[in-house]
C-alpha cells in the first residue's frame, strides 16, 4: 500500500511528537490527529497475511467460483463471499492473520514456553484477592464484549490427547499433577508449502461482524433457529428454546454459557423478530427468506453500531476516544449532519466508514491472533452478584458466579424473572481490568464434561503457544517505547516488586496480559494503552473491509427503513422495545452500558417514557436519513 507524500509527513510529524508527549496528554484535536496518524501507520506496517505463499488469499481459490445470485445481496452463514473476488476471504475455517512480521510469531517451545510457569503467574500476580469493580460499567458491558467475541472468532477445541503439560509446585492443590491444558488445534489447510511460516491457525468463526452468535455460522445451524414463518427466529413465552443435546439455549454459538449472556442472546434474537415485523409491514409480499436475511443485515449492523458509539465508549469514557468512536461511525461531521444530508464526503473521517468505499490497506481480511489477545477480558467477571428486582430495586438473592454459569444459567430463569436479571446486570458492578482481579471462579473452572481449567494460566499458555511476543516487544512491534525498569510499568511499588521477582528480575520475559494488567492506563481508560494500539487498528478494519458496512451499506440492501432502525435506534431504545419495566433504571442514562439508577429499595418509581417516546424524540430531532427506495 504506497502512501502519499502528505501521509508520510502526517504520520512523522506525530511519530516523532510521540518520543516526548503520548497521544493521551496533547490537546483534544491534536490529540484526535494523532489518533489519525497512529491508525495510518498501523494499517501500513502491522496487517501480515498467514496465506499460503503464492496464494494472495487464504484458501487460494479466487479464480473460477461461480458467485450465487443470493450471495450478491445477502451474507452467507459461514462468511463466505463477502469479498466477491476473493469468495473465501473471511469465511468459517480460514487462518487468523498476524499484526506483527511472522519472523516475530513463532511460538515458544522447550523450557521458554513454561518459564515463569502459568500456574505460578495465575496464583501470584492473577488471583483475585479482594474484588476491584470497575464503577464506570455495569455487568452488561462484560456480557456484551463476550457476546461479540463469540461473533468473531473461536480456534476451536483439539483431541484430548493433544495436551500442553504445565509442572506444578508441591502441595498445589489442583487435582492433577502436572496440569493438562489442550493445545490449539493445529490448522487442516497447510501444505508443504507453508514450511516456513510460523505455525499458523484457523478461526470457526466467521472473521466478519454478522451477528454469528445470534444466527449461527453454517447453514444447518441457523436453519434450526429459523420458524420460517415472516422471516421470523424461535422464541418460547420470551425465552430461548433449549437445545436437547446440550441442555443450552439454542443460538448461533453456545458455549461458555452464563446469565448475560443468555439475555444478550435473547434480546438480540427478539430485536430481530421486532425488525422482521417492521420489514413485513412494509413490503407485505416479500418471502419469508428474503424478509429474514434483511432482518439479518439490520440486526448485525446495529449491533456493530452499539458495539462502536456505546460499548468502547463506555469502556474506554475519554473525550477523545468518544469523538474518534463516534466518528468512526458517523464521521468528524457529526450524526446530525450524517442523519440529515447523508454522506457529504467520500472520506471515512469527514462522514465515516460505513458506507465508504470498501478497503482492506494492502492485506486479506481476517482478524488477528493479537486480536484475541487484546481481547482477554476475564477480569470483567465478578465472583459474586447481588440479583435485584426492576419494580423496586429490593433483594431477591446473593448468588456466586457459579449459579449464573453454563446449566445453571438455564434453570436460573425459572426463578428470576428476566427483567430482574437485566436490571442486575444494568446495576452491578464487573472487575478492572487490573492485576490481582482475575475471577476464582474462572481459576477453578468444571466444564460441562467434567474438565477442570485454571483459565488464567491457560490465557497465559496460549499467548505463548501461539507465537504472540512478550510484553515489551509487543510494544516494540506497535510502535511503542518499551520499559526499562519494573516500576515504569507501574508506580504500584507492591505490583513492581511481585513482577519482578516472579519474572525473576527479566522484564523482557513478561507476557502481554501481564503487562496490559499492570500499566497504568490514559484518563478514563478500561484497558491499557497498549491493547488499545491493537483496536485503533482492528476497530475500523472489521468495518472498512466488509462489503455491507461499506460499498453495500445503503438502502438498496438494507430498505430505507432499515437504515432508519440503524440510525435511530441505541442499547437502550433495544432494551426498552422489550423490557419497557427498566424505563425507571434507564431515565438519564446515556449510555447503557454505564451503571443505571439504582431503584430505592422499597419504593416504585413512577414510570419512565418507555421505547415509543423514546423513539419518537429521536425522529423529531433527526432528519430523513435516505429515501431511496428499496427493491
């Protein structure tokens, strides 16, 4: 990808600006430029294609695929054709990317790759030893960041002989000494001809935002979901049915099942039902495919945009990070501007990437192993949680995650009705995302088929087990000063001193979680700086590469009401369409995934607008957003 003259100065100017003053400290619009600048040099120098040499793609089979009439307008289940030069590109089963030269992601084998030991991490620097919230979220926001990585990617699980073996301290109470941790299935597709690339993997997943979790990523899997009836998805008095294999709800993707979940799942499904009914009024003669597939678009494109101007910002609460998000979506101009006169500009920063002109900045779309990592996310899991009631905020019970958690989930709706399982979720608190606060449940985790996990350590082992750097040449390769001494990564003296003697003095040997966990983040930040580099980047290139957020984002695919549900609708307006008992919790908040009003105990509060006045103060202060007329 060749850059201009302009670009390169741009970009240098802030380069060499950043030597001296990060980007969070400058003024907030040179502070957004930098932002700018930082995304152009990510998209340059940290996209790496795992394709087999000589290939250009993934799978190598461009040449010759017959594209399906339906595949032009539709997504397919298992991603596929979304590029439609490169059908293959992002589809269920191709290779995750890298963010790093694949010289730097060759994993680490022999004694490195156990040294300092996991299960050592896990217990001295990872275990929670009193919770630590993290007041600017609600626990919805922790279900929600799991709702969408079930979206994106998932390596799958190896044969139970295919095990990593982590030794264990005499006395360690763990069950089985050493502990067994299963490798990451090794990739189907490689030939010879991939001899010198680091080992690579492929995702389950399909590597596009389309709502996966919710509608399956094969065909045989979202056609159980389907009534075929007005294009319509199967719910039970409110309720997802239960998968009779599993005893699980059935939905696009199951596994690692707990409370929050089971609501996102529920809600987005109902959201979907809620949009085929809107497009059956309109186009009373469509077919019952056409009307579910459109529903599809518009369902998965609102849940990207909750995800962009809500769930980040939220997560990340700073001025500049909410003008950057927003503008992510809607541009510099502005939603005003966006929802009035629609796009002003072809550039992405001044009206937004969706509906640009669609681009993958030299390399094939998929999502990256940095990725995954930047996206571990345990501690947001609380131990305990104090379940409320939405009509007048009292005690129903204190419960242990483990109640809330894979079958329990199930049996937990037949005694907490699920509007007071969402106020909870609204009000209580997740962890920081800090050392010293990873989840105990999740350290002493039993699987459904009996298999014990210490999850921390596992996030440890994968890391190394898939080739990603350590701490400090993950900030090398993202551009970034590493550190020179345990206490600049922290002014926690405590933090420093276990780093250092769990490290053993080498602060070249700490993993990427470990260092995330510990810096100190920029002003009003989730999470660190430095996963941060790895979501300027990914944030905008799951959008700019897909064909329906960008070349076909308009209401020729989606209907001009479509797009008007997109534009118009929030988390909130989504929750209050289907549960209007949280209007009272909701009165004020802007952004729903921040804590919502705590209900005086005792008392019920009087009625709040509920999702028609909500929707209907929205429109009077939004323009027409296209009126081209649908097919």
């Amino acid at each position: 990808m060749r850059r201009s003259i302009f670009s390169r100065v741009f970009t240098g100017f802030f380069s060499f600006l950043n030597r001296f003053i990060d980007w969070h400290r400058l003024p907030r619009p040179l502070a957004i430029l930098n932002l700018m600048a930082l995304r152009t040099v990510l998209r340059h120098e940290n996209l790496y294609d795992t394709s087999t040499p000589g290939t250009g793609t993934a799978g190598g089979e461009s040449a010759g695929v017959e594209i399906p009439d339906f595949a032009v307008s539709f997504r397919t289940e298992d991603g596929s054709f979304n590029d439609l030069e490169h059908p293959e590109m992002g589809r269920t089963g191709e290779r995750f990317a890298r963010n790093f030269p694949l010289a730097h992601s060759f994993p680490e084998t022999g004694e490195r790759l156990m040294s300092p030991n996991p299960r050592d991490i896990s217990n001295e620097l990872l275990a929670r030893q009193e919770f630590v919230p993290a007041e600017i979220l609600n626990i919805l926001a922790a279900a929600w960041i799991q709702f969408q990585t079930h979206d994106w990617f998932n390596h799958g699980r190896s044969k139970d002989e295919e095990r990593l073996e982590i030794p264990l301290r005499p006395g360690d109470p763990w069950p089985e000494h050493p502990m067994k941790v299963l490798r990451t299935p090794p990739d189907p597709t490689r030939t010879a001809a991939d001899k010198d690339l680091p080992p690579t993997f492929v995702n389950t997943e399909s590597h596009w935002w389309d709502g996966s979790s919710v509608y399956g990523s094969d065909a045989k899997v979202a056609a159980g979901l389907r009534t075929f009836e007005d294009g319509r998805m199967k719910v039970q008095d409110g309720r997802l049915p239960l998968d009779p294999d599993t005893g699980l709800p059935s939905t696009g993707f199951n596994e690692n099942w707990w409370v929050g979940l089971g609501l996102l799942h529920t809600l987005f499904t109902l959201e979907h039902n809620a949009i085929c009914d809107r497009i059956r009024g309109v186009y009373s003669s469509w077919s019952d495919e056409r009307v579910y597939q459109t529903a599809k678009l518009i369902n998965s494109a609102l849940m990207a945009k909750i995800h962009t101007v809500e769930w980040t910002t939220a997560i990340l609460p700073n001025k500049v990070l909410q003008t950057g998000m927003s503008a992510n979506w809607w541009g510099l101009a502005g939603q005003p501007v966006r929802t009035t006169w629609g796009r002003i500009s072809k550039s992405e920063a001044i009206s937004g990437i969706p509906g640009s002109e669609r681009h993958h900045h030299g390399a094939p779309f998929a999502l990256t192993e940095e990725f995954v990592t930047v996206y571990r996310l345990h501690p947001l899991i609380p131990d305990e949680v104090r379940v409320q009631a939405a009509r007048d905020g009292s005690v129903i019970k204190d419960v242990d995650f483990k109640q809330l958690a894979l079958r329990n989930a199930v049996s937990f709706f037949d005694e907490v009705p699920i509007v007071d399982a969402m106020y909870t979720m609204g009000v209580e608190h997740p962890g920081a995302m800090v050392l010293h606060n990873y989840p105990n449940f999740l350290r002493n985790l039993t699987l459904p088929d009996g298999e014990i996990l210490d999850m921390a350590a596992v996030d440890i082992l994968k890391d190394r087990e898939r080739g990603i750097p350590r701490y400090n040449q993950f900030r090398r390769l993202l551009h970034m000063r590493p550190f020179k001494t345990f206490e600049q990564i922290t002014p926690n003296r405590s933090w420093s001193a276990k780093l250092k003697e769990v490290y053993e003095g080498d602060i070249e040997r700490i993993d990427p979680l470990v260092g995330m966990l510990s810096e100190t983040p920029p002003a009003g930040f989730g999470f660190s700086d430095t996963a941060f580099r790895i979501f300027i980047l990914m944030a905008s290139r799951r959008i700019k590469s897909d064909r329906f957020f960008t070349d076909d984002y308009n209401p020729r695919v989606y209907t001009p009401e479509g797009m008007r549900w997109i534009a118009e609708n929030d988390m909130s307006a989504v929750l209050l369409r289907h549960y209007p008992e949280l209007a009272p919790a909701l009165r004020g908040v802007t952004n729903a995934f921040a804590p919502w009003n705590r209900l005086p105990i005792g008392r019920k509060v009087a009625r709040a607008p509920g999702h028609r006045e909500v929707l209907a103060e929205r429109r009077s202060t939004a323009g027409p957003v296209d009126s081209q007329v649908a097919p």
